[in-house]
C-alpha cells in the first residue's frame, strides 16, 4: 500500500516544478494551513499576479473506474477569491518517471464538479433506489468529469471567474440539485463564479 503522505509530497513537488517551468515562484505552505498547499507569484510582467493551489493527488489503479479523486466538504467550500485553484494530480505508481497526468480546475468549478459526479454515483444505471445514500461528504470527482482541463496550466493568472467551464453542461432533471447543497453560496448558482449548468 502506498504511504499517502509520500503521493501527497509527490504530488506538491511536481506542480510546485511545473510552475516554475511556466514562471512562477512556487513555494509549499506549511501542513495545516486550510485551503492552500502552494502560494505562487508570477515573476514575469509588470502585474506580478499571485494564485493559491490545493493539490490533491492519487495513483493511478489498474481500473480507470477507480481514477477519481476523494473531495470531503471542506474541499468543496466555494471560492473566496478570483485566483483559488485546484490541481489535481495522478501519478503512476509503477512506472515512476512517467509524467503525472495533472487536472488545473478553478475551485469553484470543483464543488460544481463534485455535486455533478456524487448525483451520477447515486443514479447510476442499475443501482436499486435507496442504495447509495452516502452525503456530500464521501462525494467524488473522475477524470470523465474534469477531462477538459487537463494540463491546462495556461488558466493559471486569468481570474478564476471569468474561465470557461467544462465539467458536463447538462444535469438531468432526476439529478437536479437538492435545497441541501453544503455550500452556503453554491457556485452553482452563482452567475459570477463562471460555473452555469443547464438543466433538461
């Protein structure tokens, strides 16, 4: 079994040195600050534009259904600012000089990408009604869900409000989201937050 605090370093240190690939100062916080896992300023420009990181990381399974990462509702809590930011990282845990394959998502977009895959957990095909009744605290997030926003590290600097979204853009009305949803401002709704699903 791997040592989570190892994939969890691995993880940090690899983002830390892809953005200083793209020119920001990247230094880790220390254990314990909530929200944050990497402050970055960007040393080029007149603007030196500063960003905050949550990394999450896993290794990857043998079974592509099992990619996906764990996000509890502290991790879903909506953004407090333009420049929060999520990367999620898979690293191989085999051949271990692979690049990690490494998701840019604004936070806010995370939280709506969370609800999104908890409500397809919970009615997914064949399931009997009444099974999975689990909260939004064991809610989870796929690479199926996030695929768009692989390797984007180009959003990094661009306010978080203003990126495009690319988590699914259709809800079904049987997934539609219920009046309790954990955040206090669901970015669901929030026009400003970028994050605006369609519903049928």
């Amino acid at each position: 079994m791997a040592d989570t605090k190892m994939t969890k370093s691995a993880g940090e240190h690899w983002v830390c040195s892809v953005l200083a690939r793209y020119g920001w100062g990247a230094a880790l916080t220390r254990d314990g600050l909530e929200r944050t896992d990497i402050l970055a300023v960007q040393t080029g420009g007149p603007e030196r534009k500063a960003i905050e990181v949550q990394v999450k990381s896993i290794n990857r399974s043998k079974q592509e259904a099992k990619w996906w990462w764990q996000l509890g509702v502290k991790s879903q809590q909506a953004a407090r600012s333009d420049h929060e930011w999520y990367a999620l990282v898979m690293l191989d845990p085999v051949q271990l000089t692979a690049v990690p394959r490494t998701f840019i998502v604004p936070r806010d977009h995370i939280a709506a990408a969370a609800w999104i895959g908890h409500r397809n957990w919970q009615n997914e095909p064949g399931v009997p009604a009444g099974r999975r009744n689990p909260g939004m605290e064991h809610a989870r997030v796929g690479t199926d869900i996030v695929a768009d926003y692989e390797d984007r590290w180009d959003l990094l600097g661009t306010s978080t409000k203003k990126s495009p979204h690319h988590a699914p853009a259709v809800v079904p009305r049987t997934r539609c989201r219920p009046e309790s949803w954990p955040p206090r401002r669901s970015p669901l709704d929030d026009e400003t937050s970028g994050v605006v699903l369609s519903r049928q």
